[in-house]
C-alpha cells in the first residue's frame, strides 16, 4: 500500500537525482539515494527491504554489477600496467594515415569507460590533427565524436549492458541494429570533421618503423579485449564472466603482481559503477512495485504520443539533462515500461536515443575536458556536433522504421 502518490514519489526521486548528479555526486550513490526515497516514500520499511532483498539475490543484480565492476577493473589495468600506451603506440606505428589514425585513437581509447576519458587521447589527437590542419573546435569534435561512435557496438561497454538487462534482450540483438548506426555516425563524422583535409607525408623517422612488431605489439595489448568480445559476443558467455576472463588474460600477459590491487582497489570509479549498476535495477523495481510504472504508462498514453516519440524524447531529454546514459536509460526504461513493449528494435531507439542526448550535454565530461585541453569554447564545438547528433538521430530513425 502506498504511503503517498507513487507518481509524486517518482518525481520527487528524480528530483533528487537530477541536483545529486548536478552536484557532482557520483552515479551509483545518486540512484541508488533515489531509489530509496522512492521505495521508503511508497512502499515503507518493510517493502523497501523485501525489494531491497529480491534485487540483491536477482541474477540478473549481479550478473549487471559484477560485468560493471569487471570492466571497471580491466580499464583500470590498462591504465596502471602501462599497457594501454602499447596499445596506442602500436596503433600508431601499424598505421600510417593521419585521417585513419585521428579516427581510431579516440575510438580505442574510449574502448576504456573512463569518465572523462577523452583527455587520454586528446594529445594524440593533436598531434595528428596539427598534420591536418584542423582548428581547436574542430580538433575537440573529432576527439569527442570518434570516441563514441563505437561504443553502440561495443559488446563490453557498460550503457550498452545496462540497456540490454533493464530492457530484457541480448547485446547481440542490440549490436546487430545499431552496427548500421554506427556506420552512419562514423561516416558523418568523417564528412564533417575529416573530409576537406588533406593528408601530409610522414618523416623519415614513422617511415622506419617496423610494421610486424606493431602488429605484435597492437595484437598482444588488444588481446584482454579481443578475448573478451569473443566470449561475449559469439559464444554468449555470460557478461560478467567474459569480463572476469578479460581481466585474468590482463594479469597474466603483463605478469601484474598483486601489490598493485590495493591501489587499484582504492580507486572510487571501481566501486562507483558497480553501485550505479546496482542502483539502477533498485530503481527499476521500485518503480515497478510501487506501481509508478503503470501510472506513468497511462499518463503517457493519454498523451496520445506515439511510441517512437516517446522513445525518442524521453531518454534523450533525461540523458542530455542528466549528462549519463547510464542514468537516463535507468530511468527511461521504467517510465516507459507500461507503454511501449521492449524488443530489440524498441530498446535500440531507446538506447541511441539516450546517447545522442548525453553526446550533446555541455557537462559532458569528455566535451568538457576536451574543450578545455584545446582551449576551445564548448559553443564552438557544437557547430560540428549538433549536426552530427541530429543526422545520427534521423539515420536511427530511419532504421528504426524500415528495419
């Protein structure tokens, strides 16, 4: 029985959210805050605890935070072993074309879910992109936008899992619709920020450079990650389980010693996305068994929207506002439970839907971080970005009717 309106505790939740996040409270502490006031204003004690009990034993709980927490950590040994900088040099040394090459750094670096991420290529970027002649607001689009136009297809990329569970279907299903969207967005972001330039010709010094060590050298340091997308994405092993193997290949290949855990271990990104993952189930089913779901879903149907509208508006408002989307596919995916039936299709226009709008927030954190790295206005930036997002968003449309 609920204590108030499950509608005004929603929105009260949201509230909460929306100035936690703007404070700059991590994810996980945020929703998971959220959740409880929602449940604790509906639901009481007593149901907040019987919720909170059926979500921590649920498989899909810990399959979804576990994965999170797994590839958090393989990120964080990239990082800490030194191998990511192999991977990149490698990349680098393999590859002679400064178009291919300022395309593909942002893409494998952002293979790393760092938040903020973006400063680690940045340098690279700009060293390639001085080649090409390219302006601060443009340097800070290509570093932005190749980032994250793989990540859609990225078997191992937390929104993506996220979206997956919540909405009750495969990553596979989910990769298989969004492989043309991401298609699109890289084409789009070679005609707007690639295009008119002109490639120029390497020094004597990147001529020397031996091609069989960097393909060496790119396969050895790809290799935790290849292993895992294979697991993923064609044996469909389970999630979590893929990422552990990920993560011992890592530690076995660089011959990690065990005194560099604790440090690792106290890193609050860890521990931050494993609670978001967590939170937002929480709230999934506190919305669900509060039965603000289903209020929700007939305030929406009395709207008389269609339900590619409200796909489209709601994850892309919430992720554009909330800046995560992480947080606006937790959110969407309740709200709109009640009116749209989840199927790969529905889910992948939810999904792009929430990431075209978190690509366009000015507190994104790798737009932010970017632009201040290139000193360059974030208002400029967007000259080059919103169109991309709205071309993108209009390509997913169309794929979303006609396939």
């Amino acid at each position: 029985m609920s204590f108030i309106n499950p509608l005004l505790a929603f929105v009260l939740s949201i509230a909460l959210f929306v100035i936690l996040a703007y404070r700059r409270v991590g994810l996980g502490v945020s929703l998971t805050l959220a959740a409880f006031l929602m449940s604790f204003l509906t639901l009481g004690i007593s149901g907040t605890g019987t919720v909170l009990y059926e979500t921590c034993i649920d498989p899909v709980t810990l399959t979804l935070v576990f994965a999170s927490f797994f590839v958090m950590l393989l990120s964080q040994l990239y990082k800490e072993t030194g191998l990511v900088n192999v991977l990149t040099r490698s990349l680098g040394g393999f590859i002679k074309n400064s178009k291919v090459i300022i395309s593909l750094l942002p893409a494998v670096i952002g293979l790393m879910p760092v938040a903020g991420g973006a400063l680690m290529s940045a340098p690279m970027v700009e060293a390639e992109a001085d080649k090409l002649g390219l302006d601060e607001p443009k340097k800070t689009y290509v570093n932005v936008w190749f980032r994250h136009a793989i990540l859609p297809i990225y078997p191992i990329s937390p929104f993506l899992i996220l979206a997956a569970i919540l909405t009750e279907t495969t990553i596979i299903s989910l990769i298989a619709r969004q492989s043309l969207i991401v298609i699109a967005m890289i084409t789009i972001g070679y005609f707007i920020g690639l295009r008119k330039t002109k490639n120029t010709k390497q020094d004597d010094s990147e001529k020397k450079s031996n091609p069989k060590a960097n393909l060496k050298d790119l396969l050895y340091s790809f290799s935790p990650i290849i292993i895992t997308i294979f697991l993923t994405a064609l044996l469909n092993v389970n999630i979590a389980l893929a990422t552990l193997v990920g993560v011992i290949t890592i530690l076995i290949i660089t011959r990690t010693k065990a005194s560099v855990f604790p440090k690792i271990l106290k890193n609050r990104a860890l521990w931050e996305v494993a609670l978001a993952a967590f939170g937002a189930l929480l709230l999934r089913n506190v919305t669900l068994a509060s039965g603000a779901s289903e209020i929700l879903g007939n305030a929406l149907a009395d709207t008389s929207l269609s339900g590619t509208v409200l796909l489209v508006s709601v994850p892309a408002v919430l992720g554009f506002v909330l800046s995560s989307p992480s947080g606006a596919i937790a959110l969407s995916v309740p709200i709109l439970t009640e009116t749209v039936t989840f199927i790969p299709k529905t889910a992948s226009l939810l999904y792009v839907s929430a990431f075209l709008g978190y690509l366009a927030a000015p507190t994104h954190l790798c737009l932010a971080f970017t632009a201040q790295y290139f000193k360059c206005p974030i208002s400029k930036s967007y000259k080059y970005l919103l169109p991309s997002i709205i071309v993108s968003m209009i390509a997913a449309l169309i794929i979303y009717l006609l396939v």
